[in-house]
C-alpha cells in the first residue's frame, strides 16, 4: 500500500515508518524541512511542506490510498494561551489539511485514515472505567481532542474509513513521557504526582505502531479505538515500577500544587488522568507483547 504519513519525523512516527517499510509499504512521510527528512529510515521517500498550510504537497499526499496522521505540537510542556493555541493549530489545521488532499484523490480505489487522537477526549472521570463508548469531557484537552476528531471524521465524506486512534501515555526509548521522568528518577529524586492515585493509561511504543498498523489493516475498524494498554496503573504503581527496573528510590512525591505552578492546566492533567481499556483492539483480535508494565519498563530500560 502507499501511505503518506504526517509527523512521520516524530517520537511514534519514526518507529511507524521502520516498521510499515519492512512490512513492505510504500511510505512518504511530509517533513518541513530536507534537515528533519534526514533522519527517516532507508526506503522513506518525503515530500517537503508545511502541515498546517495548503500546499503541493496535498497533491503528492492525494497519490496515496492510507493515511497516518501523527502531526501535532508536544503535549509535554506549560500551558499558558499561546501554547494551547499552537496545541490546537497543530493538530485541527493539519488535520483539515489532510483531509482535504483525500477529498482530492482520483483513485478508484478507497482510501483509509488512522488518525491520532488521545485518551484525553474521556476528561477526568476519576476510578470510573472507560472505553471508545464513554462521553468527552469538558476540560481543554478534552474539547481539542473532539475537534480534532471531527476534522478527521470528515474523511468519512470522501468515502475513507476513518479510524481516530487515541493515544494513552505512549512508553519508549528517545523521548515520551520516560524522556522526562527518566533524568528525575536516575539522580533518586522521583516519585509521585500529588496523591499518586490518579490512573495512567498506557502503552509501549512498539504495541502502539502494531496498534496503528492493525487498525490501518482492518477493515472493520472504524471510529475511535482506544491505543492502551490493557492494565492501566496508578501514578503510584508507575513510579515504583519505574524506580525498581532502574534501582533508584522513589520517595519523592510532587506536591500537586508545584505540579500546576510548574506547568500550568497541563498540571492538572498529569494530575488527574483515566482509567481506559482498549475494548475495539481486544474484540477484533490484538494481542499486546506488554500487557504488564513491568515487562514494558524492563524491556525499555534493562
């Protein structure tokens, strides 16, 4: 198949495309510079263009019949205004974008879209349980992850199947959520986020690219599908996790209220979290290699 693939220069994307080219795909990955495509994968053709704006590369995405969309700014950082701004524009704009080179295709053949979403479309539900039936939240990233799904879900016009792949907390080596606790937890200083009793959906960033290609393969995926892993943890349970593979202490609990002076409403997200289970992956046949974090932690970091 020839997909083209957005963000495809990323923490995910990069995996994807090694994977998706030794599966034997033809991949083009959009890239915003010939300095960022360098670091593809032998095989990965690129096309430069920016996401967020209309350009030629719509024409050269328009060639393809599968479609990735990963593009989007890090979640990982302060939320003052201008970055929430850039946290929407990166994602709703280039999203349309995209969508918009699918209406354009000629093929006859039919076209599908996995995009990237996040479990934050579910909001803070505290121990409550949740699948792809439950409601969105109403909080900030639960509004950008509905609007960022409704601009994929208009794919559906164009006759694509579409597939809004919501991310947990993606585990791996380079960057991530381990990319910024790991420097904490290696001097001993980590620990806990507030009361450690909030809930971490997870999954490792290989069982997540097999995620992403069985959902590109399927057909009778459609819609949300939850990409977690199936036994989501405490905040609690992932620092001692996280302490015993390195061999590092873990008594230092953040207090809640630095949490949110340090990184302002995305604190709160760090904070509270959801409880979610990968309900569509598990009835259509996916098998996870890390159900367990401990495995998962013990394979990135042994």
């Amino acid at each position: 198949m020839e997909i083209f693939v957005t963000g495809g220069t990323g923490f995910v994307g990069g995996a994807l495309c090694r994977v998706l080219i030794k599966a034997g795909h033809q991949v083009t990955v959009l890239s915003r510079s010939k300095r960022s495509a360098e670091s593809l994968a032998q095989g990965v053709n690129h096309t430069i263009g920016d996401p967020s704006q209309p350009g030629a590369w719509q024409e050269d995405a328009a060639q393809c019949q599968g479609f990735i969309n990963l593009a989007g700014a890090s979640i990982f950082g302060r939320w003052d205004d201008k970055y929430k701004k850039l946290l929407r524009s990166s994602r709703i704009h280039t999203t349309r974008h995209l969508v918009e080179a699918i209406a354009s295709r000629q093929a006859r053949t039919p076209a599908v879209l996995v995009s990237a979403s996040a479990v934050g479309y579910y909001g803070f539900c505290g121990d409550e349980t949740l699948d792809e039936s439950s409601p969105p939240g109403d909080d900030f990233l639960a509004q950008l992850c509905l609007d960022w799904e409704a601009e994929a879900l208009r794919a559906q016009d164009a006759g694509a199947r579409t597939v809004l792949a919501r991310f947990g907390i993606v585990l791996g080596q380079g960057g991530g959520a381990l990319g910024q606790m790991l420097p904490i937890f290696k001097m001993g200083l980590g620990g806990r986020l507030g009361s450690g009793r909030q809930w971490f959906s997870w999954i490792h960033q290989a069982d997540l690219v097999r995620a992403l290609l069985h959902c590109l393969d399927n057909p009778d995926l459609n819609g949300p599908v939850n990409c977690t892993a199936p036994k989501p943890v405490t905040n609690l349970e992932l620092t001692k996790n996280l302490g015993k593979v390195l061999g590092r202490p873990a008594f230092f609990p953040a207090p809640g209220f630095a949490v949110k002076l340090m990184l302002g409403e995305f604190g709160s997200v760090l904070l509270e979290g959801q409880r979610v289970l990968p309900s569509k992956l598990a009835n259509s046949g996916f098998t996870f290699l890390y159900a367990e974090l401990g495995d998962a932690l013990e394979d990135l970091l042994a």
